[in-house]
C-alpha cells in the first residue's frame, strides 16, 4: 500500500502527545489522517485495539467506514457490517462506533483501547469525551493515545477550544498534570492534493456566510457557534460581590432531581434590579452524589442561614405525585422545613423573559448594566451562562446537551417566572416574617418571607 500525506497528516500521525487535536479549517484532510493514523497503527502493534468514534452511525457509515474501505488493502483487511468492526491480518481490530447521547458511553464501561478517536470532536460533549479518556488503558505495552480530529463549531466548541486550543502552543507538546496535549492546526491550504484536484474549494468557502468563512476556510476558533444566551456578557453581567443592604428581598430559585440540585440566593433592589448572591450546585452531573429531598432541603437551609427569603421558586413537575408514596417532592420539601412557591414557565417564552433581563443598557454613569446580574462567586451559573447552546432543530430554546449545563440556567427561568417583587423603600411589613417551620401553602407566594 502507498501511502501519500501532506505534511500536517504527517505531523498528526507522528504525534506521540497521549491527547492530540488535528483541527481547523474544513479540507484540511483530518478525516483522512485518522484513517490514515489508524492503519499505521494497527500495522505496527499486533492485536492492538482501536475504537473511531462520530456522533450518529449514518456520519460513520458515509465518511469513515466508506473511506477506509476504500483505502485499506483486503489482503490485510476485512470489515464486518454486523458490528461495525474492521479486523487486520495480524489480530488488530477497529472499532467503528458513534455516541449520540450522554448515556451512550455506558457501552464502553468494561471496554480497553490502545487508541480512541474523535473525528469531528466538536460535536461530543465535555462529558462523553472525559469519560472514554478512561478506556484508553491497557497492559500490551504499546502507546496509547486519544486522538481527535475536528472543524470549529458545534455544540462542544467552547471545551474544546478550552482544553486545546487556549492553552496549547500550536505543534507543541503541552503538559497537562502528568498527562501532554497536542494541537496540530489545519488549513485547507495544507492539502495540495484538494487544492490540485479542486481548486474552486477555497472560493466557496469564501462565499459563505462570515461566521462560517472564519471557521471552515480560515479554521478560526474566535467564533461564538450556537451560543443561546448570545446577551451574556461577562464584563457587564459579572461582578464582584458586595454586602447586600438588609432593605433588599431575597429570594431563592431551584431546578431539583436526583441528578443535580441547582439553587441561587437572588437579591432584588428597590429599582427591581437583581443579583445572584450565592450558589449551591451539587449532584451527579457535576461528578458527585445526588441529593435526596432532606439533603437537598439542607443545602438550601445552609444557603439562606440569616437571610429573610421572601419565596423558594421551583418548577412545577416537583409537585407531581410519587407512585410508590402518593407524596409529592415539594411535599417532601415541606417535610423537611423548605416551603417551595410554584412557578409556571413555558421554556421558549420564560427564556425570552430571562434575556430581556440580561439586555445590556446604558447607565447613569456612562457604562453598561443590565437588569440581572451575578457574583463572581457562582461560577457554574456563569459558566452555563456562557457554553449552553441553542438547540439544533428549534433555536428559540436551549439544547438539552450538555445536560450539566441546563440545570442553573433552568433555576433563574424559573427566578423570573415568579415575578419577584423589587425591595420596598419602606421598611416591609413582615418585618420578621416566618421560620421554615411554618406550615405555609407552597402557593401563597406572598407571604413566604422565611428567617433561617
């Protein structure tokens, strides 16, 4: 077999970094190095172990599968249809795969791999690719590395761009703990074999619109592809925190499950203005255990300890009845000294409310404010803030994926739903309001001001 590569495919092959990004502008000829890569591997290390992985089975079966089919010699190759498996004369496998949910890893718990591969890594989360970090294991011997090939874009954009591209010299190997990284830019220049065979390729990427020009024809990471609160701006939404005037009402808002509880303390001033004081964020999504009610009626306890809260907004399924107990969870919550206010909320419509009150105006002094704003102490608010994508078949609501990163964003929906009033410039009238432990309706929203 003769194998012929542009300089960068080389470079990507040569790679010996345990982490390696090949990525950038689109004809770079990153889907055709990994082929590449893979079957110098497979060759060179008998009865290695190889998983390539994209998002659905269809991308597999039209590029990877098709193109490795095409090049791989059949004296030392065959693939098996039945389970997406290519095998090598001397015992090597290839694993053809594609993870298109969360719960998809799963299948690859008690899996071991010499190599893993992403091509178009972008469009895996954060947590699909951590997870198979911990598959590339073995006892052979040979080199084991996770290599990823990939366009600018795409609801993974944002990490990638983090964990690669931010920190990472290009064509430099970087260490990362004990662990190295490599990025390996590509630009549709580099392939002289696309740019011989097609030469009007670069005029249309250049005709694209000037998002995707910067992204597929220059390979530029500064993009902003999909973000959903496009509004959010750190240097306008993120401050330092300060003592809040004891006059201000708090209110706490929550999105609860066993997965992950996320609750923020909300200050609202006399102007209506609000700021997210504090955060709890704990639960399986963010690596540790989930919460049960008393745990989680606790942690909201702790976040309020010498706060007067006026209201404990939550969405309504919480006040579904169990079928094993006949309870609801906001029942259990009550239970446990957490009395929840009811809120209604249609996404679309309660994720309009939440941008308007991230729109960015002028204020008195000649700089930018905006109606909600954030401590810099609630940073998994901001980081949400800042990664949820919009969703790809309807972009007026947020994607469900990364899952992680719906539950904070989710809270303050549900913060404005329930029309938190602004603070009273006189001094209020339930000036010592109620403990926990009153039996109050989780309906009357009114006079839920709660002293812990």
């Amino acid at each position: 077999m003769d194998i012929t590569v542009t300089q960068r495919q080389k470079k990507f092959c040569d790679a010996q970094a345990f982490e390696v990004l090949y990525g950038g502008a689109a004809g770079g000829g990153k889907s055709y190095g990994q082929i590449i890569d893979a079957f110098l591997y497979a060759m060179k290390y008998p009865r290695s172990k190889q998983i390539i992985f994209r998002r659905t089975l269809p991308e597999l079966e039209k590029s990877l599968i098709r193109v490795s089919l095409a090049l791989y010699p059949q004296s030392v190759y065959s693939y098996r249809k039945a389970d997406h498996t290519g095998t090598f004369v001397n015992g090597s496998l290839i694993d053809f795969a594609y993870c298109d949910s969360e719960e998809d890893v799963y299948r690859y718990q008690s899996a071991e791999y010499d190599v893993i591969r992403f091509d178009e890594l972008t469009h895996f989360t954060e947590s699909m690719y951590l997870y198979m970090l911990s598959r590339c294991r073995g006892v052979n011997g040979y080199p084991k590395h996770v290599k990823s090939s990939t366009n600018p874009g795409g609801i993974g954009h944002s990490w990638v761009k983090k964990r690669f591209i931010d920190c990472c010299a290009p064509d430099t190997v970087t260490k990362a703990g004990e662990l190295t990284r490599m990025f390996i830019p590509a630009r549709v220049t580099d392939n002289r074999f696309l740019m011989k065979s097609d030469p009007q390729y670069v005029k249309r990427l250049r005709s694209l619109s000037d998002r995707d020009r910067r992204a597929l024809l220059n390979g530029s990471w500064d993009i902003t592809d999909g973000r959903f609160f496009e509004e959010f701006d750190r240097s306008v939404h993120v401050l330092c925190a300060f003592e809040v005037p004891r006059e201000w009402r708090r209110y706490v808002s929550l999105d609860y499950g066993l997965d992950m509880l996320a609750a923020y303390k909300i200050a609202v001033d006399d102007g209506g203005r609000a700021y997210v004081t504090a955060e709890v964020y704990e639960g399986k999504d963010n690596g540790g255990d989930g919460l049960i009610v008393s745990q989680a009626a606790e942690r909201i306890k702790e976040l309020c300890k010498g706060d007067e809260i006026y209201a404990v907004f939550a969405p309504p399924d919480l006040w579904s009845r169990q079928k094993d107990s006949g309870k609801s969870i906001a029942g259990l919550f009550l239970e446990n000294g957490v009395s929840l206010t009811r809120v209604m909320s249609a996404r679309v419509a309660g994720w309009m409310a939440l941008k308007e009150w991230l729109h960015v105006t002028d204020d008195e002094a000649g700089g930018q404010t905006a109606r909600l704003r954030i401590f810099d102490s609630c940073q998994n608010l901001i980081r949400a803030m800042s990664l949820l994508q919009c969703d790809s078949h309807n972009p007026a609501d947020s994607a469900g994926v990364p899952h992680e990163l719906t539950h904070a964003p989710d809270a303050l929906r549900y913060f404005i739903a329930g029309q938190p009033r602004p603070a009273e410039k006189a001094p209020a009238a339930y000036k010592y309001g109620f403990s926990f432990e009153k039996q109050l309706s989780p309906f009357d929203s009114e006079k839920q001001m709660i002293i812990i």
